[in-house]
C-alpha cells in the first residue's frame, strides 16, 4: 500500500475539517476516498466540497464499497464505538474522534472488536501531539520529576455561552451528548491527566453542577479529588462559566515541581530529592535547595495534522502509536466516575461497577429533553478553528 | 491612658518576638511592663532581655499585680481561650496568637467573655496588614469583581521537615497542638479565605492525609472543597511536605478573575459581566471582552507590628479593629469542618455539630503520644523571622 484510502464518518463540524485536510493535501501518504453522513444537505455540500470524492448516505455502504482503508469516525458521540466496531468488522482501519465513547461499558467493547481485528485502531487525542504535554510526560517518565506526589489541574478556560449550548438541540443533553464538559471540552485534558503522570487514580470523589449559569441538563462545572496507589492525590477542575477561565497544571513530584501555565512549562527542580533532603536536614525550617529551570519552548503542536500523520504512518510504516485507540478508555473511566461520583455522592472506587453507571446514566437519558428524532445539528459546519 | 501597657503571655518563640517588638518602641503608644513563663530557664533569660520588666511565673500573678492594661496571649495553642478567659475576667484587653483555639466549642467560650467584659479584643492575623490581601478584600466588597464564583487557594508553601516536627515533642501531635497544618500553619490562610470574599461555606468535604512523609500524628496534607449560599465553589489545597510549594489564590467572579501569587496580583476584568455577556450573545464561540489589569504594587506588609499597632490604637483612640477577636472562629471553623469531614469521611454542613467535633478530636487526644508532662519547647526560642 503506497497510499491510505480515508473515509470519514460523519461531516459535520469535526468530520469537515478533517476530511479537508487530508483532501487538501495535508497528510502525507492519505486521500480522501469517501464520505458518508445521514443528512442529505450534507451529502450534497460534501460534493461541493471535495469533489471527486464519494458520498454515501451510510456507513455500510460506504464500508461495502471498497473505497476507504481507513475511516475516521466523527459521529456524535454515543455513536463512536457502534461506528467503530462496523468499520473493524469490515477489516479497515480506525481513527476515532473524541471521546471513545460515552460510558465504558460501551467502548470495551470497541476495544474487543479493535483487538480481535488486528487493525490499526487510533484515537484522536491531538493534545498528546502538543510538545509541552510530550514534554511533561518525558521529564515524568526519565524520572527527572521523581515520585508522583500531587497533580493541579485548573482547567477553567472552556467558555461556552448560551448561544452555543442553543446551536444544537442535541447539545448538553443527556440523550444527545451523554454530558456536559467532560464529555464534550475536557476529553483531551482527562487524558493528558493520566498520560503525562503514568498514573490511574485509585479512587474519585467528585462534585458536578448542572447546568450552572446555562440553561443546559448536564454538568458544566466540576472539581473532582482523585488519590493514587502511590499515596499522591489530584485535583481537576473545570467549568463552562467561568471568564476568563484559567489552564494551569501543576504536578509536584519527590523531585519538584512543574507548573504549565500560558503555554509555557517551569521546571522548580530540587538538588537533592525531598525525601534525601528530609532524611538528612536537621535545621528545624530548613528547606531544599530549588533551581528554577524555563523549560525551552518546545515549538509548535501539529495537533489534528499531527495525529492524521503518525496513524496514516502507523499503517503504512508500522509506527508506533503515539495515541492508540485502546487507551481513549482511560480518560473516560475518570469522566464516568466523576458522575458517577456526584451521583451517588460517595467515593467511586477504579475499577468501579460499569453497569452501575450505565442505569444511572440511562435514568438521565430517559428524562433527558432531547428526542433523536429532531435534526441533529446545524445544516452546515460552523467555523470550529478556535476549538479543539 | 496615654500608653498601653502590656503583658505576655508566653514567652515562646512568637510570644518573645511581640515582647521585642514593643520593649524597642515599635509601637507607638505602648510599652512592654510584663511578662509570664511558667517555664523557669525562660523567666531568667527573659529578664535578661527586658531588664525592667517585670517577670511572673503565672498569667493570674502578672494579672493581680496591677502591671498591665492589655495582654499579649503567646501560650500553646490549647490555653488560647482559657488564658483570655482570665485576662477578661480582670479586665484586661486581650490581644490572642493565631490559631483562636484548637475547637469551635472553646472559642466560643472566649468570645463570649470578651462580650461581656466589654474590652477590646484581638487576634494576631497580621496577614490581614497584606496590603494584597486588603486590596482583594477592597475590590470584591466594592463589587469590582462581581459575585463570587470560585475560589482556588493551592496554598502548599508550607514546607516543614522532619527536624522541624523533631524540635518540639509537642509539635504535630493531637495533645500537644490539636492539629497540624491546618491549626499551626494555615490559620492566616484559612482567614483570609472567608475574609476576602466575605462569605462562609454551607458545607465543606475534605480529605486530610495524616503524617505524609512524615513521622508524625497529624494532618499535613489536605485537599478541602467548599460550596457556598450562592453556589459558588471552592478549593483549598495545603501541605508541609511538598517543595518547592505554591501560594496561589485564584477568585473568579461574575465581573472576571483575580489571582495572587509571587507577591503580585492580576485582574482580568470582563468589560461587561459575564450573565449580562451571556444573555446577549448570540454567537455561538463569543466570548467576553477581557482585559488584563496589572493592580499597581500595594508596598510591604507591617505584619505583627501592624496588628499590636492598630489593636493599640483601639485601645486609646477607639480606631476600628483590622482583626477583631471574634472572627477568629471563622477560620477555626472551616479548620474543624476539614477534620470533621475526613474524620466521618462525609460532607460537614455549616455550622456543624461541635460537641461531634469535640468528641472525634479527644478520641485523637487519647492515644496522642505527646503527654503535657513533658518539656513544651525547647528551652530557647529559634529564629522565626522567617515564619509567621
């Protein structure tokens, strides 16, 4: 195979973007083959778009069509894994947006037919393409940082008025996105979390509003306390209201402290490690000695682009993954014991009772205020340049 | 009264600092006639310090001789209430070291002697001098900032090794402090908190880590979350273990964000309020109008001296009190509610049960290791020019 034949699921706002990207040239070694949505304003602006490029009305038939090596799967949300698994039983290759999933009991289950079907399987975590996370990850994983004591995630800074949350009938609703900001903004930073530390949290307690300051269903605002087997703890806040909001990460480790904040990365970093320090100090306020080190800028991330290349690579080359699709699990059992936290307004223990969520979430689903026969979303893309 | 004359209680580390401070005329309008020690070694370098002064071994000896108008009480944390109790009780001002008292149930006691003594009555928040502190204050009561959405504390710079818990056998232990971070170290921050925005949590769920890297019996690490009347959120992070650590407040408000850290405070401030931005717009990314405000440099902090100068100047001019002794409960309270939540590992609504509270922390005094028959401190005071 010398080139990597795309299909993409689904054309709306994220499903376009990508699908030009690749039509315009921007990925080395793909094209763009095909696409497929159920909407038939779609379908006709997608031969607008792109053309000489196939337009189906089903994922089905384009899978049939022997067109595509590849899909992207762009469908809304709880269709993810649902698409997914259709396209690894088809034999291609997938590349899924974000979120995996809505709930884990559903995207176990993509997992399984990605495994049985040896295919490449990648998800579209384009923040693990942003240098500073890559960095962070590297300074944690050589040990430079030592031992995992505390991580901070102030992520305030996902704005969204009420004219957003009014752009789609199915937005913030239960049965149209599943959730709210953990679902819909913070899916990259719930997977940065675990990614960069090496860590999964032990236990979760957890504290959701719904639908603070907007006329939404679902949970717009969080704070949520994460301990690890290592004895570290974190927290994670986030918010939709909040102006201006803040993006600040702060891991503390037996070795300092690093701090992202503006897009750009301090290194507090001890002579000696903590523990060193405090075995041997014996001045009673005595404190470590600390370098403040600026961490050079670590350039540009070549986000969507970059994730498109490394799995188109993957294919052709045999590279590795630099975001496999199985490890989109991860950040969603965080996102799904946060509610299931707030839910039940106790701890949440990892692995915790999947089913559990899924009645809790489907209680939700059955009172949610969105019914799936209305039209799914605007006509035609929205410029989305300013998101993720 | 042309001066205030004044005795200590206590001549320990703080209570030997504050005696300085007015034996060498750092405050206007007072001068240092007394003090007491029940610890012999002290007494003798004490007069050694302060020739002039007059030495007693006990608070009702130096009380009964006439000597003094106003008290400093410096005594360990637990006598706080019971030494001010009998400073009223011969009408006698009293001006009280942070913390108030080490349980909700005690101070009330204090403040109601104060009450009824009608004296002028103190507390030793010299962080609210902070010139950064007071302008937060100033432009949230005067509504600059709008109504208060979150508060962020990671107040985590408190770093104390294990020789410094070695230095006192009373230090860290449940009979001999009644706490740890939150009852040495944090009681400023845990003021300052309610004080700035000018409100109380309803309920608080926090989550205290005892004896982390540490070998001691106490709470060193604590992540508390705080929900308001209003709906307004909060977290409070701490440790001594952690380097090097941060102090960062961070306050968003309907009008935009307010951060201190690094001595500096930054305004984002919303052109327009975020629910009057909100229920206009109509495009579905906009965003508020936001701009960054540098607050201008508000000079150094008078500190302690700043406290004994203004709690003077009430005494003989009648000047509004910057501390007054009966807000020294609001931080205690917030202080006790974070034991109370992890110690019944539930929510703490406020004002909680404080014979709960008495109860859980005399089962903690129980089986504390420290017995009061034991040296208090070491004999003489080390230099804490560099602690509060």
């Amino acid at each position: 195979m010398s080139k990597v034949r795309y299909g993409i699921i689904g054309v709306g706002n994220m499903g376009s973007a990508h699908a030009g990207t690749i039509f315009h040239g921007g990925i080395k070694g793909a094209e763009l083959t095909a696409v497929c949505d159920g909407l038939p304003d779609k379908r006709e602006w997608a031969r607008q778009q792109w053309p000489g490029v196939a337009v189906f009305e089903s994922t089905e038939a384009m899978l049939a069509s022997g067109l595509v090596d590849a899909v992207i799967v762009a469908s809304p949300h709880y269709s993810h894994p649902e698409e997914a698994i259709k396209a690894f039983s088809a034999g291609v290759h997938v590349l899924v947006e974000k979120p995996a999933g809505v709930y884990a009991k559903q995207v176990r289950e993509m997992n399984e037919a990605a495994a049985a079907s040896g295919k490449t399987f990648g998800i579209m975590y384009n923040q693990r393409m942003n240098p500073l996370y890559r960095k962070l990850r590297e300074l944690i994983s050589s040990g430079e940082l030592g031992e995992i004591r505390r991580t901070n995630w102030i992520i305030t800074n996902w704005y969204r008025s009420q004219a957003y949350y009014d752009s789609g009938s199915w937005r913030a609703t239960w049965s149209g996105e599943g959730g709210g900001v953990l679902i819909n903004q913070c899916p990259h930073q719930l997977d940065l979390w675990p990614w960069t530390i090496g860590m999964m949290p032990t236990r979760i307690r957890a504290f959701c509003q719904f639908g603070k300051h907007r006329n939404i269903e679902v949970e717009n605002d969080v704070t949520a306390y994460a301990e690890y087997a290592n004895g570290a703890t974190g927290v994670f806040i986030t918010s939709t209201s909040d102006a201006p909001g803040t993006n600040r990460l702060e891991v503390t480790g037996d070795r300092g402290k690093i701090v992202i904040e503006d897009g750009k990365m301090t290194f507090w970093r001890l002579r000696q490690s903590e523990t060193e320090f405090n075995a041997s100090n014996k001045i009673p306020f005595g404190t470590p000695e600390v370098w403040k080190v600026e961490i050079p800028d670590q350039g540009p991330s070549p986000e969507h682009a970059g994730i498109m290349q490394n799995f188109t690579d993957a294919i052709l080359h045999g590279s590795e993954l630099i975001a496999p699709g199985e490890e989109g699990i991860n950040g969603l059992l965080i996102s799904n014991a946060i509610h299931l936290s707030t839910w039940t307004d106790d701890w949440v223990e990892l692995p915790f009772d999947e089913e559990l969520h899924y009645e809790e979430l489907s209680k939700r689903i059955a009172s949610s205020t969105f019914r799936k026969s209305e039209p799914a979303a605007p006509a035609m893309p929205v410029d989305l340049s300013r998101t993720f």
